[in-house]
C-alpha cells in the first residue's frame, strides 16, 4: 500500500529560502493547465480535498520587455473576472511569488482561459491562481519544492472569497488526496487513497456564490456534534490509509455544514437518494456548492449516476454539467 506524506513549509520560510533566479529571455512562453477540486470531501470542512482529471483552467503566460503584469485575455468567464492585474488572483498570486524572489523586474503576459464553470463549488478561482503560479516557477526555473507554491496561493483564495483555506489550492497544486492539518504555521499531508475510486461529479447552473455560503455557517456548535465530526474525519483517514472503500463511504458524514448549505441546493437530499440507490458509495457537496459529488467503487457507476442526476435536475429545469474522474495524482502539467 502506498503511503505518500508531503509536508508544505510554514509560509516565512517559503519567502525568504530561494535562490536567486534569471530571468527568462523576452518572448518566452508556457502553458500550463490545473485542475479542478472536490474542497471538504463531506465532513473535512476546510481540511481535506482531492484533485480531480476534468474540467480545470488553462493560464498562457509570455516574457515582455516591459517590467510588470498585464492580463491581456480571459475566455470562458462571460466578462465576469477582471483584467486589472490587481483585481485578478492569477497575478496578485504570481506578483506576491515575483516579490519573495526579487524579480519583480520581468514583465509578463497573462492569457487565462477558463475551461470550468466559475462559482460552481470545483474550485474555479483555485485552477486559475494554480496554473499561474506553476506557469511562473516553471519560467524561472525554480527547482523548489511545489509546495512552496502554496502561501502564494492562498492569497488568491483570500482575494476571491475573503479567506485564505488552501482545501481547494492544496489538491490543486500538489496533486492527490490533501489534508491540511494546520494553518498556522501550514502544515500539509498527502494522503493514500485507493486507485479504483471514482467520482461522479454533477453541477446544477445555478448561483451559490462562496462568500454566502460560509455566512451561513454555524460559528458555535455543541460538544456531540463535535465528537461526530471529529469520528468521521478519523474514519474517513482511516478509510484511505487502509484502503477500505467502505468505511470510507460511512464516514463520509457532515453533521455541521451540509444541513445549512443544502438548502441552497436544489433537491439535495433527492439527489442524494437517487445517487445511493445507483450505487454510490458516498454523496455530498463540494465545496460550498452548488456542484455535488459521489464516491464509486467503478466509472460505469459513476457515468449512471451522473446520468441519473442529470435527468432529475433536467425535470426540475434545471441545467446542469457532469464530470466523471478518478482522483487526479499529477496536478498541474505544462501542456
């Protein structure tokens, strides 16, 4: 059984252990894709999340002669993200990386193309800012360790929903199953998981905008429900480290979130029902939703159950996206 443990470096030493790096000749250009994320996994609120192989987002970035970033394109958004290079988490991100290395003297284009649904739980600003930072430290010939890359991350995630959880970039960035076991300092654990598990992933078009979702999150809960969560994050653990697909499926339980932010879904528990009755494993949100997701033992039960769920939200006139996948090991990749 393999057992892979990578630990991020607490973010004051990303900043200030690097070595110097040239800049690359006028002209240079990469391009690079990174996934989208499952944030959560049901009862690990803000500690656990897995990458997943489709959609993602696609950053082309070029060396110009004029030291500073520019944003010159963005397709897939509707008009919605901004090209203010200040405004936008791929270059506030890839600025802040730029100024922990001493070279903010490069000038670079940004092209960022959208290739996923924006606001739909699947971590649409996280792919963004992580294809701009691996973009960058590739340019530069950075030889660090990823992980590295993640406090810049952050900082995008803090623009785009008012704080900095790394549930989203985390799996993003490194690639796998991710625990984040500490914030301060950052501490961050690769996690098994088995190879056979598939995830049917299925976002209905409509608006859950990630800052209202975590405003209606309870701040004080009682000790019991505590104990459950707690219970369910360890099984769940336990579940990947041992490979037991089925305690993976039990522990999967949220006695804090889920009942406040399914209200904001629609039909969620029905879909839920339709889901395990096809054969899922587990079912749940992801992220702050509106996108949810089911664990299967198999692609075929996976591909029935997005079909299942489609057809349920198509009743309701509901417009939806489907997405099948096992969990993505490879992160982002120059393409």
């Amino acid at each position: 059984m393999e057992q892979e443990i990578e630990a991020a470096m607490p973010v004051q030493d990303t900043i200030n252990d690097r070595p110097a790096h040239n800049l690359p000749p006028v002209g240079t250009q990469i391009r690079v894709f990174a996934p989208a994320t499952v944030a959560n996994v049901v009862c690990g609120f803000d500690v656990l999340g897995f990458a997943v192989n489709e959609p993602g987002d696609e950053v082309i970035m070029r060396v110009t002669e004029t030291p500073g970033i520019t944003i010159s394109k963005i397709t897939g958004d509707n008009g919605r993200l901004p090209l203010a290079p200040e405004k936008n988490t791929v270059s506030v991100s890839v600025q802040a990386y730029l100024e922990s290395i001493g070279r903010t003297d490069i000038g670079l284009d940004i092209e960022l193309h959208k290739k996923m649904p924006i606001g739909s739980g699947l971590g649409s600003s996280s792919a963004s800012t992580v294809a701009g930072l691996f973009a960058i430290k590739n340019l530069m010939g950075d030889d660090t360790d990823v992980a590295k890359l993640l406090p810049f991350a952050m900082k995008g995630e803090e623009m785009a929903c008012g704080h900095g959880h790394a549930d989203n970039v985390a799996p993003a960035l490194l690639g796998g199953f991710v625990l984040i076991r500490s914030y301060e300092p950052l501490d961050v654990i690769r996690l098994p998981h088995p190879k056979d598990l598939h995830c049917a992933i299925v976002f209905p078009d409509v608006d859950v905008p990630t800052r209202e979702a975590r405003q209606i999150i309870r701040t004080k809960i009682n000790m019991k429900d505590a104990v459950t969560q707690w219970g369910n994050i360890a099984g769940l653990v336990s579940g990947l480290y041992t490979q037991d697909i089925d305690l993976i499926g039990r522990s999967m339980q949220d006695v804090l979130v889920e009942p406040v932010r399914s209200i904001l879904i629609p039909d969620f528990y029905k879909m839920r029902e339709l889901a395990m009755e096809a054969g899922a494993v587990s079912f749940g949100i992801s992220g702050s939703g509106p996108s949810v997701f089911a664990f299967t033992r198999d692609e075929e039960t996976a591909k029935r159950i997005n079909q299942i769920l489609q057809q349920h939200l198509t009743s309701l006139k509901i417009n939806s996206y489907a997405y099948t996948s096992t969990i993505n090991d490879a992160g982002p990749r120059v393409l």
